[in-house]
C-alpha cells in the first residue's frame, strides 16, 4: 500500500509532467542542405551504377579524393622543421597572407608593393564572405545594398543577409542557350542605385560555370565605375578553373589596374585540395599604407569575437608550398592537371551525347562552360528521372559537378542524360 504522501508525490509528478514544455518546443524543423541530401540519397542507394555528381570536390579518375603531392611533401617539410601549435596572431600567418595576396594580385601589383593591401586569414571562403559582409555593414558609407548573380552560390544569400546587408540578384544566366545574359546583367547594373555592392565570381562561376569573356569583364568593369559600385569579388578556383593562375585572376586584377578599391574572398579549398584544412584569406584594396593599417585594425576587431584567430595548419601548407620554389611549380602543374581532367570530362561527356547517342539538342555549353560545375540545363523533372531511373544524383537545379564522373562512367551519364532529355 503507498502511503498518503507517495500518492500525493504520483500525483504530483503527473500533473508537472504534463505541464511541462521544453524551452525548445517552438524551434521548427529546418530543411535539410540540398547538396547534402544528394549525398544521402545517394549513400542509400544500391545499385552498382549509381553517381553522385552533387558534391563539389575534386575525384581523380578512379574517383577517389586527391591529395597533392606538393601538399604531402609541404607537410613533409613541417614536420622536419617540428612546427609548435602556438596561436596564431588575428589575422592569421603573415608568411601565408603574405603569399596569398600575391598570388592573387600577382607579385608586382602596386597594392602589394606599395603595401597597400590589408589582408586576413579567414575560415576557408565561407569565413571570408562573413568578415566582408560584416566589414561592410560596419564601415561602408553607403547603403548597405548587395546585389548577387542569378543564380549564385547558395551560402552567398544567408552570409550577406546574416550580415546585416540588403541583398538584391541581377541577371546572369541565360536558360535559354546555358550562357551568360550579359545585356541583362549591364541593364542591372546600370538600374543599381549608386554605390550598391556588387559580388562577382572571379572565375569558374558556381553553380553555372559560366563566366564572362575578357571583353565582358572590361565591359562590366566600365559600367561598376560609372555607378561608382563597390566589386566584392569571390575567388573559390584560381587555377582550378582553366589550369592557370594569371589568366582566372584577369577580373581581379584588371579591377584593380582600373582604379575599383576592391574587397576579395578568397580559399584554397579546391586549387590544393585543402577542403578539410578550411584555408582562405580576406582582403581590401587600401589608398596607402596608412588606411591599410586602419583597415586591419578594423578587421582584427570584428574577428576576434567571431573566431578569435585562424587555424594554423592549412596556413602552414599553403605558405610552404607557395614560398618554395620547387613545390609552388609543382602545384602549378598539379593544378593545371586537375583542371585539365575536367576540361577533358567535358569534351568526353558532350561527345558520347553527340557522337555515340546522336543527341539533337545543342550540348555546346557543356565545353563553353568552365570549372567544377556544369549547368546541364536539366529540368526538375528530368532530375528526378536521371535519379530513379539511371541512379545519377545531382542537385534539382541540374547542377553537375564535373568531377564526379571519370572515364569509366562518362559513357554511361551521357547516355543517362540522353535518355531522360531527348522527348
């Protein structure tokens, strides 16, 4: 028999536990990442075929992650010099800032020898987008207007509005030929209230892979400078998108020769296969010395907060192989190679389609585009199709990632592609 006050306790317990609401019961469930349920649904599925061409990292031609040789022998290197884990400073490793910004200004630009570039390590691109977003929400006299391509890289919508930045999109890609709308994307520009800022895609665009000739960009350049817009250039593949370093920074630098005070995001994610090492840097084109000085002071205030200091061990490996003659020439070439397989997947890919399954359709954008990415002008419904039926799984927006296929399995995606696109 309980007792009067072991029933009243019962009693008691009931009556809380119904009462009872957790602090988090109001948070909603959130959508799950796009390209991470491609990858998912891909892990689930059995077939001996199946391709997931959603993630954008680089495989090598058995499919498999690769890894430098001028990485592996930068940490070679490291663990001969016995490195310490000590902190870095704020604004990261001044031997790796050093090289990266000239790698991507190029070496005797004026804003690296004059010293007129303040410039931080950052937390792979993703963490250099948010320290300019929230640089220019704190120090940019203007509105705080940005304006992104339609389409754009996803995360780029969420890091500026996080920001506290009023984020609009002007033209760029064109459904109707896979390219770029380039009298669309000068008429928004033109329309853009005075002094918005303007993100753009360096090189290798994500997720279209289209980008603007040499000719476009001076055009695009023309029209920014009228308006007196502020360029924010995003830099995810330097040499990653056609093999050669110089020739995927001409928009960069040839802002910068025309007089654009740009601000830069910039990662070695995928031009040294450092995707886990989370290695980039941020930079600001100054007016001298002086305001470069006030610029990091700037910049060291609004990171410290956030993240403190960089994690030091990506730094090491770029700042070795960059810094050493023999390994920054042989990542030049590692780089090229990588670039070339996709290139090369490319050719392959468009060819079965043309060649092999005598496909109608004009698939010229497949090799007019560049980088990791190809917008294969799939709908949905051909998505879901290519999905269920040939077991290939890219994103809804037909987004392909050039490096999930290989020269055992392009066949077999053209014909998938073929399949699902020729009604």
């Amino acid at each position: 028999m309980l007792s009067n006050i072991s029933k009243a306790t019962i009693k008691s317990n009931r009556i809380l536990s119904r009462a009872f609401i957790s602090t988090w019961n109001s948070v909603p469930q959130g959508p799950p990442d796009a390209i991470l349920g491609v990858t998912e649904a891909f892990k689930r599925d059995s077939s001996p075929n199946k391709m997931n061409l959603g993630v954008g990292a680089y495989r090598d031609d058995d499919g498999k992650p690769f890894v430098l040789s001028s990485v592996k022998k930068a940490e070679k290197v490291m663990m001969e010099n016995n490195l310490d884990k000590e902190y870095a400073g704020i604004t990261g490793s001044p031997s790796f800032t050093k090289a990266a910004g000239a790698l991507a200004y190029g070496d005797s630009n004026p804003v690296i020898t004059e010293n007129r570039l303040a410039i931080t390590q950052s937390i792979s691109g993703t963490g250099a987008l948010r320290i300019g977003g929230e640089f220019l929400n704190a120090w940019y006299p203007h509105a705080k207007n940005i304006i992104v391509p339609n389409p754009t890289w996803g995360n780029h919508i969420p890091i500026m509005k996080n920001s506290g930045l009023q984020l609009e999109k002007y033209t760029y890609f064109d459904k109707n030929t896979n390219g770029l709308n380039i009298n669309g994307m000068l008429e928004d520009l033109h329309k853009a209230p005075k002094h918005t800022v303007v993100l753009l895609h360096a090189c290798a665009h994500n997720p279209t892979g289209v980008d603007p000739t040499q000719e476009q960009w001076n055009q695009i350049s023309k029209v920014i400078k009228e308006r007196e817009h502020f360029p924010f250039f995003d830099m995810a593949y330097q040499g990653f998108a056609s093999g050669d370093c110089t020739r995927d920074a001409y928009a960069l630098r040839k802002f910068v020769e025309e007089g654009h005070q740009v601000i830069l995001a910039q990662s070695f994610a995928k031009n040294m296969g450092l995707y886990g090492e989370r290695v980039g840097s941020f930079s600001v084109v100054c007016a001298d010395a002086e305001e470069r000085a006030r610029v990091e002071s700037q910049l060291k205030i609004i990171i410290r907060p956030m993240y403190s200091n960089p994690p030091i061990h990506g730094a090491h490996i770029v700042s070795t192989v960059l810094n050493t003659p023999e390994l920054k020439n042989e990542w030049l070439s590692e780089v090229k190679l990588m670039a070339d397989r996709i290139i090369t997947m490319r050719l392959k890919l468009r060819e079965h389609l043309e060649k092999d399954f005598g496909s109608k359709k004009d698939w010229s954008h497949i090799t007019n585009q560049i980088g990791m990415f190809c917008y294969s002008g799939m709908s949905p419904e051909q998505v879901n199709k290519i999905k269920s039926d040939w077991h290939v799984y890219l994103t809804q927006d037909g987004r392909i990632s050039m490096a999930g296929m290989s020269s055992a399995n392009v066949k077999y995606l053209a014909e998938a592609i073929h399949n699902v696109t020729k009604d």
